[in-house]
C-alpha cells in the first residue's frame, strides 16, 4: 500500500495525455484557445506507460486519462489498449467532452473500460454553445447513448456557474429518472487560463443541494464511495443518481488517494499546487527505474494536508490561472 506523509492512500492517477481541446470552454480557457504545448514539450506514450508501470508497482490500482480531450491525441487507443493490460491495474476510465469518443466506445469496451466521465454543463444546445463556443452538442449526447448502449457506466460532469447554467441543475437531476446515469454538479474553480474573472464560487456545494431539494424534498443521502470526491444523493423512483463535489471548498482533502501528471510530465501531490516532480526530464535525463521510483517515493512524503496549503505555497502568483486544460482535470 501506497501512503503519503499524512497516512493517506494514494492508488489513483489521472494522467492528462494533451492540453489540446476541440471545445473552447469559457471556464477553462480563453476564446482563442491556449499557446498549446509543442509535441517535444509532451510525454510520448512510452514514457507514459513506463511511468504507470512504475506507479502501478509502487500501489496504484486506478488511473483515469484525461486531457485536454484525450481522444484529440493521435491513436490514443494504443496507449489505452497498452494502459489496459498493466499487471495490477485494476480500473482504467476516462474524462472526456464527448466530441470524439462516439465512434471509440466499441473499443473502450472491449480493453475493459467500465466507467466514462462525460463533460456535459447543459442539456440546453443554445447554452452549450455560449459555455464551449462550439456546435456539437449532437456529438456529446450521440456518445452518451453509445456509453448506455454498451453498457458502460456514466458520470456526467457539470461545472455550475451562475449566471450561464444554473437552469439546468433540475433538468440535470430529471434525466436520472430514465436513464441509469449518474449526475454530478462540481463547484467552479480559478482554472480558467486568464479566460474570464474568477471571484470565487457563487454556487457552492450547499447551494447547489438546496436548489435541488426546493424540487426534490424526499432526496435520500447514498453512501458515499472509499476516496469519494462527491456527496452522493438519491431521488427515489430514480434509475440514476446525483453527487456534488465540492471541488472549490475542498471539504474532500483528509481522504483524497489521488495524484496527477500533466501533459508535459509534471507530478501534482494536489490540484491546486504549482507541480512537485516533473517525470519527463528524469526520463530523459536517463535516470533508472530505481531512481524515478525514489524521487516518487520523495515526492509522496511531502505531500501538503490539503488544497488551501498545496495554494498558499505556491511558487508562483497565488493568484494563478491555469487552465484546467494544462493541469490534467
């Protein structure tokens, strides 16, 4: 078993495989996009897989891929394919904005991935267009009947922001009543890549269960998952279900399992710090398994005791905007 310098369990990766995305979402990035990575700046997949083999050693047993939109990089199956069959993993998913990924779900199913998070802040196709500035709200809700089609478990991931989408918390919740889905409204964050001004969130955790409870009052609290990030809820007489996670509050910190990497190879003990490790250039610096492994090791023991330490010490501005694009989700 994997354990920070706190005695937390750390067995979950979420890998970003590229900072590039085909929606143009105004909470996490601007209009005209970011000054993207170029390819020498990413990890290769060799060195992603070198790098899961190792964690998965080490106790890792989740990794999710994430983005960016993951399936904007090239021949992402292979890695996923590759990803798929590491001795000791024992659950690959992805997070994915649905563009692309109708035609790939045949596929996932087959390598055995069992459960997608589907990027959806609307079910409106006018509002999806203001918050992505993109037309494919087809595409995204042609994936989702894919993933139910084969019988691969889905959560749908809201951001709710106000003033853009709060309208759809309700209808959100309605579509757990037919379909075996399960919703989740996530607290906005300041990742926005300089995109808009952030002042903090507006519709916090506790805001968000009261506008749902206004609608539904029998909604049942569900017993919440090991390492849950989200509050889970049930409507009786619901097929799916309802979470929030208080990623802004960070009310989640004393339990969190999860570490992440970025595109360009960078570990992150915590979402909101500035980067601990960057794996890449050990690699590339021909540094050993046995090394990689012991600045890991290093890395893991100095983990902050949650996101509003892991803010307050970074190096940079504390007032940052990153795009959530660059940090891996």
């Amino acid at each position: 078993m994997l354990l920070d310098n706190h005695g937390r369990r750390i067995s979950y990766l979420r890998l970003a495989v590229t900072d590039k995305c085909n929606l143009r979402c105004f909470y996490c990035m601007p209009e005209e996009g970011l000054e993207w990575l170029s390819r020498a700046e990413l990890m290769t997949y060799e060195e992603m897989l070198r790098a899961c083999e190792l964690l998965v050693k080490m106790g890792i047993d989740k990794i999710r891929i994430t983005g960016g939109e993951p399936f904007v990089r090239k021949d992402i199956m292979q890695l996923l394919t590759a990803l798929s069959k590491l001795t000791g993993l024992k659950e690959l998913s992805i997070t994915t904005n649905g563009v692309l990924t109708a035609q790939h779900v045949p596929a996932l199913k087959a390598i055995g991935v069992r459960s997608v998070n589907l990027s959806l802040d609307t079910l409106d196709a006018g509002r999806f267009f203001a918050i992505t500035r993109r037309d494919e709200f087809a595409a995204v809700m042609q994936t989702l009947d894919e993933l139910l089609k084969h019988d691969i478990e889905v959560k749908i991931n809201t951001v709710v922001m106000a003033g853009r989408n709060t309208q759809d918390i309700i209808p959100l919740v309605q579509l757990t009543k037919e379909l075996p889905v399960s919703v989740r409204f996530i607290e906005e964050m300041p990742f926005n890549g300089d995109g808009h001004d952030y002042s903090g969130v507006l519709w916090d955790y506790v805001r968000i269960f009261d506008e749902i409870r206004n609608v539904y009052p029998d909604i049942q609290k569900a017993p919440d998952p090991l390492y849950a990030t989200a509050s889970n809820y049930h409507v009786p007489g619901h097929k799916g279900g309802i979470g929030i996670i208080a990623a802004y509050s960070r009310t989640f910190c004393g339990t969190c399992n999860r570490v992440r990497i970025t595109p360009q190879g960078t570990l992150k003990n915590c979402l909101y710090d500035d980067g601990v490790l960057n794996i890449k250039d050990l690699m590339r610096d021909g540094k050993s398994n046995t090394t990689i492994v012991g600045a890991l090791y290093t890395a893991f023991n100095h983990r902050e005791k949650d996101g509003w330490v892991a803010e307050q010490k970074r190096k940079d501005n504390p007032d940052f905007h990153e795009s959530m694009a660059t940090i891996g989700g």
